[in-house]
C-alpha cells in the first residue's frame, strides 16, 4: 500500500506494507542512512528520530502509525550548516566510533526544545534510554549544556 | 582507490614514486626486538603513503577507523612534518595490502619486553603475523606508525622544498615549508599540490630530518577529530550504510548451536512473503534475500530450522566444569618460573579462586557487509580490523582468486576486537554469490550478533601467595580458560592471551610462577577490548589487594613496595592516582575506594574508583586515571580512550556475562545484555604523563584495571570480597 510521508520538509510516497517500522523505510527505501539500525526493541535510542517534534524510536514506529511530520538528522543540519546541537557536539568532540551519535543528537534535540537549560538530571533522566558502547556519555552531556547555551544566547 | 591498489600490492616505496598526476611518499622501517638467540628478522614493519595531487594531500591510514581516533592521530603525525593544517589532509583507508602489515601485534613492549620468556613467546606469536596479517588492534596502530609516518611527511616536505625552490630560481635556504605551500623569504608561495609532478623527480632524502617535539604546532595538542562533523550530521558511512544501485537487503541465520551445523530447514512460508527474492542454502544455516532489511529478518522468523548439536558441553555450568578440567593437563604457557615456590616457608598461606563469565562484544553496529559477485570478481564493503584475512577468506569461500577480491574498509560503529573475526564479510561473499550480478547487503539482527559472538573467553585463575612478616614470600598464579589463539588461528599454539595482565606486571617478586592452562571448549573465542588483560587483571590485582589486606598493609603503599623496585614508571602512574584521589587509605561510613593497576600494550594504567552507598545501592562516583601515554601525540584523544575504556571495563564488571542453555547463547539483545548509561557513568578525572621515547597503546589500556578496582573499592565498602563477577549478581546499583 502507498503511504505519503513528510520527511524533513519533503514530501515522499512509498509503497510498503504498513507493519514496516519507519527505520527501515529511511533507511533501505529513502536511503536516508543517518539513521541507526542498533537494537530492533527500542533498547538503545540508535533509531531516534522527531515525529512532530518529540523523540521516538523509529523501530517501533510503524509505516501506518505515522502521523506527523518526521525530522531525522539528515533535517538537523549539514555538515556545511550545522545546527547549533551538530556544532556542540563537535567542538567537545564526542563522537568515538559515532554510530549512537544520530541518535543521542535527536534525543538531546528534543529535550532542549521542551527544557531549555536542563539541569544535569534532567540530562541524564532524557538521555537514559540512548546507549553508547564507546562511553563518551561525559562528553555528551557537556555538549548539550554547550548547545543550550548557544542556542539561548542565538535566541 | 583504483590508482592505489596498482603500486601498493605488494610494493614498498622506500622512497617517493610518480603516479598520474601527482606523487606518492612511502617510509620502511625495520625496527628490531630485543636480541637474543633467534629473535625474528622483522620487527615491526609498516610503510605509510603520503599521495599529493591535484586534490591535495591524502594520507593513507593503513589503519581501520572504529572509534579510538587513529585515522585523525596517524594524519597528525604527517601533517605536522608537512607543515600543513590537519584540517586540510584527507584521509583514506588504503587497500588490503601486505605492505601495510603489522608482525609485530603481540611483539611485547616496554616493561614486558625485558621479561624473561618474552622472546620465545614473540617466537610463537609471530609465525602466523609472517602470513601476512594487516591488523587494526592490540593499541598498536601509534607505537607503530609514530616514526615512518613522521618520516613519510618529513620526506615529502623536504622534496616538496627542493621543487618549491627549483621553480622559484633561489636556493634551498631561501625557501620554508608553511601551512600547505612552499614559501620563499620574499612571500612568493606555491602550494604543494602545484608541485607534485616537480616532487616525483626528486630523489627523497633516506634520513629527513624530524621536527623536535619542542616544536610541535599539532601534535601533543587536543585536536577535533576529522570525522566529526560527518559524525554529528549523520553523513559519515559505516559498512551498513553502503548503498549500491539495485542493492538488495538480506539477514542470515547461522546454528544457534555455535559451529553446530543446520540439519534441515523449510523455507516455503517464508518464501512468499512480501518482498522476499530468495531464501539461500549455505549449509551450516541460510538466508533471506529481500527489498528490505526488516522484510528479510521477519521471512528469516518464518523458517523452520532443525540446528545440529553444539561442539561443546550445552549448558554454563558443564562448560566451567571443562574449563577447570585444564588444570589437570600440562600448561599451555609459563610466563613467569622464577625462583622456587614449592620450598616450604613461614607465614600465613593466602589462597583464593576467581571466575569471570563469557562475554560478547556488543558493537552498536551490528555485524554486516555488503558484497557483489560478477563471477569473475567480487567487491566487498566491510567495516573490519583484519582486510588482508578478510579479502583471502572471501576469495576461497566463493571460488577466487584474492586478487578478484576488491575490498572496501569503511569505518567501524564499534570493533572492539570483534571486527578482527571476518565471518560476517565472508557469509556475505557467500551470499552475494547466490545473486550475481546484484549487490546485497547481510546485516545480523541484534539477536544474532550477540548469539553468534567470538567471545571473552569465560575463565578461571587459582591464586595462592605466602606472607612473611608482610612481604610476598612466594606468589603462583594459574589460570584456565579457551585460546583466543587457537580459536582464532585454528592452530595449537603457546597463547600469551591466558596469561597477559597476571604473567606479565612489573612487581618485585622473587619466587613466583604464573602458568596458563588451553581449557578444551569450543565456543568461538575472539580479541575483547584488552584481550586476555581482561580477565587477568581482575584476578591479580583483586589478589594483591588481597594480600594487602591480609598483610595489613595499605594497597596503595602495598603495591609501591613491589613495584618501585622493578619499573619506574608503573610505580609513578600509582603515585600520581593515589595523589590525585587524595588517597589516605581511609574513607568516611557509606563510601568505598579501590586502587587497580595494569601495565598492558607498553603503557602503564593506574585507576582508583569511589563507591557510595545510596540506600543500600551502590554508586559508581568517582574514577580518577592516572597513565603513562609514552608520548603523548592527542590529550583530547588519550582522555576519550582511556575513561571510554575504564566504561567499557566496568560496564563488563557490574553487568557482563553470557551463559548457554541447550547449547544456545541466552542473551540476545541489550534488554538482557545491559550496558552503562548515562545516568550511572562517574565523574573522570583524567592524567597523562610522558615517560618514554615513544607512544603505547592508548585504545584498549583504560579497560583492565577497571573492574579489580571497582571490586577492591566494593570490599572497601561492603567488607564482602569480590571473586565473581559480573557484581550485579550480587549487589544492587543505582540504575
């Protein structure tokens, strides 16, 4: 069956059946590869992804049940215009091996778009659910108080 | 890459050679091991590429990019002879090749090189590297590469000046090497990559003189790694995010029953589902070819499989029970026999039995690769450690030659050791095979990544020592579990793996004996972050804090008295902890402190851990980490290595273990494999110091010393002795 998605400011129609979690339609349908394959059961928040705005994990998320328009990191920003979270998360160099990067970049998106100067629990209790087999979680957490800065002080 | 594989196979550039368009600079370098009676020809061997052109300059990293920053590290060692922004050099990672060959892996350093026993091990170890092995592991890759890398760019910026002044009419003083160009004392500036056909004329000098670290403008400075910004944006391509014209999607599923065969399978169900093109027989287990990753793994649940019989005993319990039978055959390897410890002596005996559980790798990258089969060749794009390997099993299982193998290494979302096995680009050789002509991407389930793993070996390490007066009469150290060797290499051999980390640590012991013993198992063993370390430093400094105790002595200074005899720089990263952590050997009611220290892949490791006591859960608060880099080339770098490794250490001690049933792996995913998350990392605080003439491994040393020293820290705490792991088995932690 055809469904229309909206996928950062992009209109697409694929043609799948409607169980097919929006991970994979991104990824080998859209070639939209930003986003990670980690876990399948929502047990690492590699697949995060924005559905209107707030957090889920895109595994879970079937064809059918999409409802919103869906921003995935490739809708962040580009390596030539990051947005002020990509930027952070390079000047603390975070990334070791990267692959749950895409993933903690859109965790931490939404939570500064709903608490913007959180406080290091409120990091922790957003960031519980995105795992990172590198350990770079000290790294991570003062990348985002660095955006929160920044994107308070850009207004 | 076309314009690499045609000078690079089975090349050495001593020197510089002309290629279309531009110039190519290599450096050889022997450097020979410790002497003695038939110490190996070759020791460590690596010959980098520095390619200028009209792109610029591209440094070719023989070395694979999984996380520990080494692409970015060994293009720093270039761009800082060349006198060149880090920022301007591209990377790439060059093509399986011999040249790019490192023998010399378990070649042991510093400390470990004087050690008596070394030499022979070397001996052992280095038959099946003269094969031919290009590794990525064994925190090698900057001990490595730290001086024909450096010569390499001191090489090119030479010639590069030589060009620059010929064309300029003024002599060799009158011209400097600067940010990217050659320039003359009256501003005129040619940039290198206008002088590249000029270079390739010019005979490179055999000694170029190397900048003195005093004068470092990038090296020993935090840099932001070149993959970054790819990183943070989503555009950086790992194996699993090749995309090929008219590529096709596929899982496998291989005996659950590890090495166990498949006995039969009916596909027909799955066959008619939506999207599936093909269901492949490979004989020890199949898979589905479909439009879509998801497709194929729910056609793959739709198959009814009768799996063989495992190889080795079905259940944990039967598979420890063989591994204590080792104790009853002769050693695999002695790494230590000195003095006598069968002599009868005073003081108190203090025994004790340690055991670690199985544990897999867990990369957040699943494993994966991509292949295409056109019946005369095959193209490959797997994220790997071993491509040398990689490229002639995947010519053998399809029916090629290797030099119809062209193999692409991206980068790793995580190795860890587990991308130095290549069954996952191997099972998608063979399955590529059964499409020719169309490019299929294998990707494993989580579920069967981690039940199809090369696993830390499950082990375990009878201790025993004499205390006289408080001094260590007398230490004997056994340990048994599987050959990660002979797993690996499928050939018996003396394998250091069982005992590095407990055979091999710098303390002043006069009558001690540690032995190895190959527990018969054959569960798949592969290299874990640290390899044998792993283990062996839980149980030997677990039992020095034991004997600490028992001596009542404080473990800090207990450990100084041994090891400040025998290695000075071991004894100053303990000093420098203890000091950093304000260690009084006394912590207040409800808090706990431990001290570990490993000397592993030439750079010693010196970690104390906090514990608190939050309503009768145990807090991980603090880790201080005090180690000696050798050279210390990126601090940013070094920092992210080492407290990312103690994660991976301690993440392995509070939850790690993988146990069988039925001859199956029962976890499978991370709701039963749990790691670290952000909300129950410590705080680091982190120190580097530079002792030597050149770098030690930096990827892999912050993970042994973790787990002995968040135990010593929870006896410290609870009173109760840690011989077990992994801990939460046995206490609470805050989640």
């Amino acid at each position: 069956m055809a469904y229309t998605l909206e996928i950062n400011g992009q209109s697409h129609e694929v043609d799948l059946p409607g169980e097919v979690p929006l991970l994979w339609v991104l990824r080998d349908t859209l070639g939209m590869t930003g986003t990670k394959f980690g876990c399948g059961v929502a047990a690492c928040g590699a697949c995060t992804v924005h559905i209107d705005g707030v957090a889920v994990q895109s595994c879970q998320t079937t064809l059918e049940t999409v409802d919103g328009p869906v921003t995935t990191i490739e809708g962040l920003g580009t390596p030539g215009a990051m947005s002020a979270i990509q930027r952070a998360w390079v000047e603390h160099d975070v990334a070791q091996c990267g692959y749950c990067q895409s993933g903690q970049i859109m965790q931490a998106a939404a939570l500064l778009a709903e608490t913007p100067d959180p406080t290091d629990d409120e990091i922790d209790a957003a960031m519980w659910g995105n795992l990172c087999r590198c350990g770079t979680y000290p790294r991570i957490r003062a990348a985002i108080h660095t955006a929160a800065k920044t994107i308070q002080a850009e207004g | 890459m076309g314009r690499l594989r045609t000078f690079t196979r089975r090349t050495f550039i001593v020197g510089s050679v002309a290629v279309a368009g531009g110039v190519a600079f290599g450096a050889y370098q022997v450097l020979r091991p410790a002497k003695g009676p038939g110490a190996p020809e070759d020791g460590l061997r690596l010959n980098p590429w520095v390619l200028i052109d009209a792109r610029g300059v591209t440094v070719i990293v023989p070395r694979a990019e999984m996380g520990q920053g080494v692409q970015t590290t060994l293009a720093a060692l270039v761009a800082e002879e060349m006198e060149m922004p880090l920022g301007d050099i591209r990377v790439e990672h060059g093509p399986p090749a011999e040249v790019y060959a490192n023998m010399s892996l378990l070649i042991p350093r510093d400390y470990d090189a004087k050690r008596p026993g070394a030499v022979m091990e070397t001996l052992y170890q280095a038959m099946p590297k003269v094969l031919g092995l290009q590794i990525t592991g064994g925190s090698f890759s900057a001990f490595d590469a730290y001086e024909p890398m450096r010569k390499a760019g001191a090489a090119a910026r030479e010639v590069l000046r030589e060009a620059g002044a010929a064309r300029l009419g003024v002599g060799l003083d009158q011209v400097r090497a600067e940010a990217g160009a050659i320039v003359a004392t009256d501003g005129s500036r040619i940039p290198y990559a206008d002088l590249a056909e000029d270079a390739a004329k010019i005979e490179p000098p055999k000694s170029p003189r190397l900048k003195d670290p005093a004068d470092w403008s990038i090296l020993g400075k935090s840099q932001i790694r070149l993959d970054q910004p790819a990183k943070a944006t989503g555009t950086a391509t790992f194996a699993i995010d090749v995309r090929r014209p008219d590529m096709r999607f596929a899982t496998v599923r291989m005996s659950p029953r590890l090495g166990g065969g498949m006995v039969s399978f009916d596909a027909s169900v799955a066959e008619t589902m939506p999207g599936v093109e093909k269901v492949v027989d490979l004989g020890d287990g199949f898979a589905v070819v479909a439009t879509n990753t998801w497709l194929a793994m729910q056609a793959a649940e739709a198959v009814t499989v009768e799996w063989g019989a495992a190889p080795y005993p079905a259940e944990t319990d039967a598979i420890f029970a063989r591994i204590e039978d080792a104790f009853a055959d002769k050693p695999n390897i002695t790494a230590r026999d000195e003095g006598d410890v069968e002599a009868d002596g005073s003081g108190d005996l203090v025994e004790a039995e340690y055991r670690v559980p199985y544990l897999a790798h867990a990369t957040m990258e699943p494993m994966n690769s991509t292949a295409l089969f056109t019946g005369d060749g095959l193209e490959l794009w797997s994220g790997n450690q071993a491509p040398i390997m990689l490229q002639k099993a995947a010519a053998e299982a399809v029916g090629l030659d290797q030099d119809a193998v062209t193999l692409h290494t991206t980068i790793m979302g995580g190795g860890f050791g587990r991308r130095a096995s290549i069954d996952f680009g191997v099972i998608a050789a063979r399955v590529a095979q059964a499409m020719p002509g169309t490019p299929v991407q294998v990707t494993w389930s989580r579920e069967e990544d981690m039940r199809h793993d090369h696993y830390r070996p499950g082990a375990i390490a009878r201790m025993a020592a004499r205390l006289d007066g408080g001094k260590v009469a007398m230490l004997t150290g056994d340990v048994a579990c599987g050959s990660v060797m002979g797993s690996q290499m499928s050939i018996p051999m003396a394998d250091r793996t069982i005992v590095e980390g407990i055979g091999d640590q710098p303390y002043r012991i006069e009558n001690r004996r540690i032995r190895g013993y190959a527990a018969d198992v054959a569960v798949p063993l592969g290299y874990w972050r640290s390899v044998g370390n792993s283990q062996n430093a839980f149980f030997h400094e677990s039992f020095i804090d034991e004997m600490a105790h028992a001596a009542g002595a404080d473990p800090v200074e207990f450990r100084l008295g041994l090891i400040r005899p025998e290695h000075a720089r071991s004894a100053a990263v303990v000093e420098k902890v203890a000091e950093m952590a304000g260690w009084t050997g006394k912590t207040p009611e409800g808090v706990g402190r431990g001290v570990a220290f490993t000397h592993s892949f030439g750079t010693p490791v010196a970690e104390v851990i906090e514990v608190v006591d939050e309503d009768g859960s145990i807090r991980i608060a603090k880790v201080w980490i005090a180690a000696d880099m050798g050279v210390i080339l990126d601090p940013g770098n070094c920092e992210a290595q080492l407290t990312g490794g103690c994660v991976f250490g301690l993440t392995a001690a509070v939850h790690g273990k993988i146990t069988f049933a039925d001859g199956m792996v029962n976890e499978g995913n991370f709701t039963d494999y749990e790691l670290l998350r952000m909300s129950n990392v410590p705080e680091f605080e982190v120190a580097l110091m530079a002792n030597a003439d050149r770098p030690g491994g930096v990827g892999e040393v912050g993970t042994p010393p973790a787990a002995p020293a968040l135990a010593n820290a929870i006896f410290d705490l609870t009173g109760e002795r840690v011989r077990q792991l992994p801990l939460i088995d046995r206490f609470d932690f805050v989640g």
